[in-house]
DNA sequence: ATCCCCATGTAATTTGTTACATGATTGA
DNA sequence: TCAATCATGTAACAAATTACATGGGGAT
C-alpha cells in the first residue's frame, strides 16, 4: 500500500533538516535526545534514509572532505522535500503504539517467582529514571530555539513517565502478595 | 543473534496456552481485547508463530473437523513449551518501547495549519476513549479469574491512557496559541 | 594503553503488516 | 440482502535491527 503520509524514518529526517541543513551523525544525536523516547533510529535506518532522499530530490547532499575520516555529508532539505514533508504531516491520525515486552512478562508474574518479578519491575524502574533524565536534559540544554510543539512532545514525555513510574511503585505489591492470591493475615 | 528470551509473538502465543488450549482465532480475540494496548498481533502473525510452535514441538495440534469451515485447530502447550516460556520470562529487562508518529507529527505542528493541529489531537483523543472502553470491557468482562499480573497490565494500561488524556486536553493550547509564540494579549 | 568521539556505510536477518484466497452460518 | 462471526492460511512487502567493516584523533 502507497502510504502518502507515513511519518517513518525518512520523514523524520526530512523534519529534523528543516532545523538547518546537518549530517546523518548530526540526526542520530537528534534521535537519541529529543526523540529518543517515542521515536528510536539507528545508523542503519538514518543513513539509508537520507540516501533515499537524495535520490528522489527531497534533501542536496554536500560533500565536505575530511582527512582521516570519512567525508562530512550535510544534507539540506529541498522545496520538493519541503512539499512532502507538508504532505506527510497531513495525515489526520497519526499512530501512536506501545509494544511492551515488560507487560506481557507481567501477565505471566503467576508463573514467575517473587524475586524474578522484582528484578523486571526495578530494571524498569532505572529504564524510566534514564527516560526522565534523558527528556529533562534535552529540555534545559536547549528550551530557548524550540518550537512549541517539541516542547509539548518533551513535556508529554515527562508526563507519561511519571505517570509510568508512580504506576509500577504503587501497583507492584499486587504482584508479590501471595503470587496472585490476597494473603491472609489476620 | 540468538535472542533466548524474546517475548515475540510465539512467546505470548505460549502464555496465553498455559490458561487453556485454543485455537488461532481464540488467541486472537485474547490480543485484541487483554494485550491490545500493548502487543498488537494479526493472523498473519499468529497462525506462523503457533506453526513454527508446533513445528518445534513446544506445543501439540488437535484437529477438530468441522462442516463447511476449515479444520478447527486446537494448540495445547507441551512440557517443552513450558520450558520455553519460563526461559523467556527469565529476561532480567524486558524492553517497553513507545513508537509515536503522533508525536513526531506534532514536533513539527509550527509548520503545520491549526485546524490540522486540532484534527490530529481529536483523532487521538478519540483513539485513547476507544482504548481505554477497550480496558474496560475486558476487565468487566472477567476480573474474577484473572492472575494477579493481568490486573496490574489492565491498571497500567488505565492509568496511561487517563494521563495522555489528561496532558493531551490540558495542554494543547500550546500548539494552538500564536503557533508556537505567546500571544500578546494585552 | 584504552576508550570514546568522530563519521560513514552495507548486508543479513528478523519481524511484522497487508493483501489475497475461501466459504458456511446467523442475525438484522 | 448485507454484515458479522467463525476459521484458516500464504505470499508479497515493508521496515527496522544487528552485526560487520574501517579508521584517525584526543583524552585519561
């Protein structure tokens, strides 16, 4: 299917080089930082992608030499890219999916052992304060410049997590008590 | 790489055997309706996942013949199967991962039209009504006999999607308002 | 010495999605 | 008559991850 408006990888970098022309490494830190929290790439997806883009007219590629390393290559977005960019961005709903290996584990916690079931719920926990800090740093390293819209992503971000995280600390007893069964006490 | 303990597909397929045997299309419901908020799944996953299972030995197929549809497959879980899960629910860290073409959209909604802005934010206001009926209807549905861990999932599923909503209506005025800058009122 | 940063890319593999293909029964 | 539910599967396609491949410069 001819997905007109797909917001993928390529889309992405198309956005990202509406910032000011910048490098395939330029974008992976971008990814990492500001996007890291609901929209991972790798080399292996931005580096293709930006060729994919030269090819078809949406971003010009120049070639800065460098001794030692490889050449610098800065892309620039095109008016052709900035068309199909304002394209993509037209797609009334947008997806927005979780895959959680971390739940689905946790609806087997009947068939785990208590202490199995903390290590899953405390190395999600550090993953979240990781998250957190991740958001908060590209936050305060750079709010100034930022257009309204990353900054409601960044502020999104924060509030999932903390959501995420008060969840899993006043939710976790249901998973150890009595492995599934209300215990006794009295 | 040898992934041992991925929560795939075939994985969660297992679990979701070990409350019973069940057909492809049982299984299905149960990812549309428990683990729909978290590990979508379609036929075209789940047929080849219990193949491949059955195949491996980790579950075993009775064939139900039945009148003017195709055989009913019935797949119950073998030791080995077990075995399999357990290894799998031994992942110190299962990843949850968030993969957000709504959010990236809206990185970019200074260069998008208002109306554009507020048609994405309803359509996902709409989706998140549309998930949170979803947790609702299968946790009325059966609370009494579900484990521990499925109530926590249904929880968290609930307290997610209640505080998008919450940050996605208390918040949207930022991207309306002067696209991007603050308006000078006074 | 060793590690991290810079800087790019390809190839193989994994994983999942979508469309196609078939077809009876039941309720509105 | 039309849609939905039951019931399975394959083939083509898309997308992304991971590992591989290279290599200088600077800091500790």
């Amino acid at each position: 299917m001819l997905a007109i408006n797909a917001m993928d990888v390529k889309t992405v970098c198309l956005g990202m080089l509406t910032d000011g022309a910048a490098s395939g490494y330029d974008l992976k830190k971008q990814f990492e930082s500001t996007f890291g929290h609901f929209f991972a790439a790798g080399y292996g997806s931005i580096y293709p992608a930006l060729s994919s883009l030269a090819e078809q007219g949406f971003v010009t590629c120049e070639q800065i030499p460098q001794d030692g390393k490889p050449d610098r290559k800065v892309y620039e977005i095109t008016d052709a890219g900035m068309a199909r960019l304002l394209e993509a961005l037209g797609n009334p709903a947008p997806c927005h999916k979780v895959r959680s290996e971390f739940l689905a584990t946790l609806c087997f916690a009947h068939l785990m052992p208590a202490e199995q079931i903390e290590t899953v719920l405390n190395s999600r926990l550090e993953d979240i304060d990781y998250c957190l800090q991740m958001i908060l740093d590209a936050e305060s390293s750079c709010t100034a410049n930022w257009p309204a819209g990353v900054e409601f992503v960044a502020g999104f971000g924060k509030a999932m997590t903390q959501a995420m995280k008060q969840y899993v600390e006043e939710n976790r007893h249901l998973l150890i008590d009595g492995t599934g069964k209300k215990s006794a006490t009295g």
